[in-house]
C-alpha cells in the first residue's frame, strides 16, 4: 500500500500543497517504489532535488558517489536493511557526515525509535508522513550538512596552506600545528570558552598564510632586510586577512591574521594598536609565535632553548609589548606547572 502524506490534519495533500521556496537540496530517497515515488514526486515538487533507489547497497552505493544532503530510509527497505544501511555509513569516514532520517510504519513504537537512533538516525519519523514538518526536518538537516561541509572545506585548505608554508622550509615541519597547540593551551589555561579556543587553535593555524605571498629571496634572506624587504614581510598580516575574508568559517580568525604582530606599546604593526585595542585573541598568538620563532630554526638567527626564549620574552613583557598575566600563564605551560 502507498503511504499516505498529510498536512498535519489528517487531510491527503495533493503534489502543489507541498510547494515552498527551498533552498535546492539533494535528498536521496531509499524504499520501495509504491511509497518512495510519491515522496519523490512531493519533494520536487517542494523544490528539492530529490532521487530514489529501492535497495539498501544500492542507497549505500549512491552516497560513494554522489552528493547528498539528506538520506531518507524506508525501515521496509529491500535487500539490506534500513538500520544495516544506517550503521554501515556512519561507519564509513566518507559519509558518517550525511544525515539520516529513517520512516518507521505506524506511528513506531519506543523500542523501533530507540534502535533507530542507537543505529545512527539522525531524525525518525512516523507514517503517514505529515509534509510541512517532513519538509522543516529535511531543510535543519541540510543546513546542518552544509555547515559540516563549510567547516570540513576550512579544514581541508588549512591543512594543504600549512603544508605549503612548511614546505617553504622557514618554519620546519610542524609549525602550525605547535602554534595551535600552544594558542589553545593558553587560551584554555586563562579560563576561554570552547569557542573561543577553536578560534585560537584555527588562527594559530593559519596566522602566517600570507606569507605564501612574499618571495623566496626575502622570506629565506639570512642576512638582514632592507627597509623595503622589510615592508613587504609585514604586509603578510593584511594580505592573510584578505586571504581569508571570504571564508566564514573563518571570521572569528581574521582580527588574529592581522594583528598578531601588534604590540602593547604600539611600535607593532600593521595598525600600531595599544594596550586592549589588540584583540585578546591576537595577542595569545602573538606571544606564542615570538616563542615558536625562537625555539625555531630560521634562515636569520640560530636556535634558542625554552629556557632562554622564555627569558626573551620576559624582556619583551618588560619593555611593555605583550601582558604580563599572558606571558606568566604561557611560561607556565612551557615549564609544565
């Protein structure tokens, strides 16, 4: 029997009572024909980009392959079951991240929504289908989707930036990942929200990525740079903003891309901001990156060992270019207190 679709009053909804400006989204529909086509057809029609197969590898075989939002599993799915198919993908790392919703016959009891979850389904929901919250479930899911898909893109072209500026051999392998660490730790040890830690750790990341604008012959330069070379080293801080500035993901960073070279008593750059005009975040990774710069090997200056670089930086909180209570708390790391 086909399943029924209503609009929350027990009344049948014909195809057009289901239009709505959508978002176009990808929904893969897997069940059998007599209930799935009909769904389909109510989808399009609602603006989504909706697809169906009526087989449980065959759904599993789509997703390796194409681009889904949201996967909607009938439990009466042939061939592999509905709660398999649900385990199988969010086993696999290359689409854990889809989003389930599972339609259970009836109005499911506790026991078949239970399973359903502990399976994997993100959302579960009764038969006959009630089309306008059908509808409000499968567009939160795809906002969330995309939202994963921002952050996992972020991710992906921070990774490969990091891995080209390491390659410029001025850092040495690791790098970025030492200054996250390093950021997020002090952030952590001064009580910051999660958030705000994410933030850190990304703009310790990423704090130097417009340096993959500068040559090779001033960025590698052992001897020291001329007033002109020396400017183009510190553009590297409004080139990264700019860099970044379309990426939303990365917002909260780009106030660390250009200011983590300011100084408390405004002889940095590129603005000369003072005391609490730099951004909080921006002076963590600022201190960490002095620390990094020194316990690091350059083409300009030799190798320092924690001890002396923390001796450095002391100097430099007493000439009044970082926070005391910063460098206290990052000194204690370093030291393992």
């Amino acid at each position: 029997m086909a399943i029924r679709y209503t609009n929350g009053t027990n009344q049948e909804v014909p195809l057009e009572a289901s239009r709505e400006s959508q978002t176009r989204a990808n929904i893969l529909i897997a069940g059998p024909r007599d209930s799935t086509s009909v769904l389909a057809d109510i989808l399009i029609q609602g603006g989504f980009a909706a697809s169906r197969v009526e087989d449980g590898l065959a759904a599993l075989e789509r997703l390796r392959h194409a681009v889904v939002d949201v996967l909607i599993l009938d439990r009466s799915l042939h061939g592999l079951d509905a709660l398999d198919v649900c385990r199988v993908l969010k086993r696999d790392h290359d689409t854990r991240l889809v989003p389930v919703m599972l339609l259970l016959p009836g109005f499911g009891s506790r026991e078949e929504r239970l399973e359903a979850i502990e399976a994997g389904a993100d959302q579960v929901m009764s038969m006959p289908v009630d089309v306008p919250v059908l509808t409000a479930m499968l567009n939160s899911l795809t906002r969330a989707k995309r939202a994963t898909d921002d952050c996992e893109q972020v991710a992906s072209v921070m990774t490969t930036l990091c891995a080209m500026l390491e390659a410029r051999d001025r850092y040495g392998e690791g790098h970025c990942h030492r200054m996250a660490n390093y950021a997020g730790a002090l952030g952590k040890r001064i009580g910051l929200s999660g958030e705000q830690i994410h933030s850190l750790r990304r703009g310790g990341f990423v704090h130097d990525i417009g340096m993959l604008t500068i040559p090779d012959e001033v960025l590698l330069k052992p001897g020291a740079l001329d007033k002109q070379e020396r400017a183009l080293i510190e553009s590297h801080t409004i080139i990264g903003e700019s860099l970044i500035e379309n990426l939303r993901s990365l917002k909260p960073v780009r106030q660390i891309v250009r200011h983590h070279h300011e100084r408390r008593d405004g002889s940095g750059y590129p603005d000369g901001l003072r005391g609490e005009e730099i951004p909080l975040g921006a002076q963590i990774v600022g201190l960490c990156d002095v620390f990094e710069a020194l316990t690091s090997v350059r083409p300009y200056q030799g190798t320092n060992t924690p001890d002396e670089a923390l001796r450095i930086l002391q100097r430099q909180v007493d000439r009044g270019w970082h926070r005391t209570d910063l460098y206290d708390e990052f000194a204690a790391i370093i030291r393992g207190d």
